[in-house]
C-alpha cells in the first residue's frame, strides 16, 4: 500500500490527511503573517497593509487556503475528520472557505494579477545573482526582514 492509498478498512489517504492538516495550519500562518505584515506597516510609517511591498503574499497564502479547502470539501470520506479538527465542522469549513474566497476576490485587481518584472528583478538582486549550481542553498539563509530591507534600501538609492 503506498502512502496515498486507502487503509484496508477504507479510512482516508495519508494525502488526504495531510490536506486537512496542511489548511489548519495554513489558516494559523494567515492569521501570523497578517499580523507580521500589520507589524511592518507600523514600523514603515504607518502604512496601509495593502500598499505593504509584499501585500501580494497574503493573496497568494489566501489562495492556497481557498484550494486546500476546495480539495477538502471535494473528498467526502474526510468529513468526519473536519468535523472533529475544525471548529463548526463541515459547515464552519463552507464558512470560513467562502469568506476567504471573498477578501481573495476583493483584493485581487488585474494589475495585482501582472507579474512586475521590475519588482521579480529587484528580488533576484537583493537575493543576489549567485551560481546555484555549485551550491543550490546559498542566498536561504537570509531572513525575509533582511531581503526586505536590502531592497528598500536599493529603492531609496
């Protein structure tokens, strides 16, 4: 029997599982880096979080949530779990899924949507344009505050 297979007795997959557990801990990772980014945006002079440089993120962390629960509400063997990890069960799930598919919506304009090629360059050089090949780790070890600043730093030169 290979991991994403059914138990003999017809629980749920390990891959199915591994959903569930992966929403709940999205949904608890939203909640930190909204309050990360608030953070930042005080510290930044009080900004807006929507004209936080890296807004974008919580859009993208928003609709894996929106996915996950979409593959979850897909597979009816693992409603029981639901019931049982998520508060309000099934029907706190449908809840919580629509609300998060609605701030995705509201938030996601087409020029959000437009991938910034001068923003995607500005990262590579704050990261570093460094041979992978030799060593594909180098440039991991720097702290998301770290490349942050390196390229406000960049942007007020």
């Amino acid at each position: 029997m290979t991991d994403n297979q059914s138990s003999p007795s017809g629980g749920v997959s390990k891959e199915t599982l591994w959903y569930l557990d992966n929403y709940i801990r999205l949904r608890d990772y939203l909640d930190r880096t909204i309050s990360r980014i608030a953070a930042r945006c005080v510290r930044s002079g009080n900004i807006a979080v929507e004209e936080y440089p890296f807004y974008g993120y919580i859009l993208d962390v928003l609709e894996e949530i929106c996915d996950t629960g979409d593959f979850l509400l897909e597979h009816k063997e693992i409603y029981p779990y639901i019931e049982k990890k998520i508060v309000g069960g099934l029907n706190g799930l449908k809840k919580d899924l629509r609300e998060y598919k609605i701030e995705l919506k509201n938030n996601t304009s087409p020029e959000m949507i437009k991938q910034d090629d001068s923003e995607l360059e500005k990262m590579k050089k704050a990261l570093g344009d460094v041979d992978k090949t030799v060593d594909p780790t180098i440039g991991a070890g720097m702290s998301m505050d770290e490349v942050v600043n390196k390229i406000l730093q960049e942007n007020s030169e």
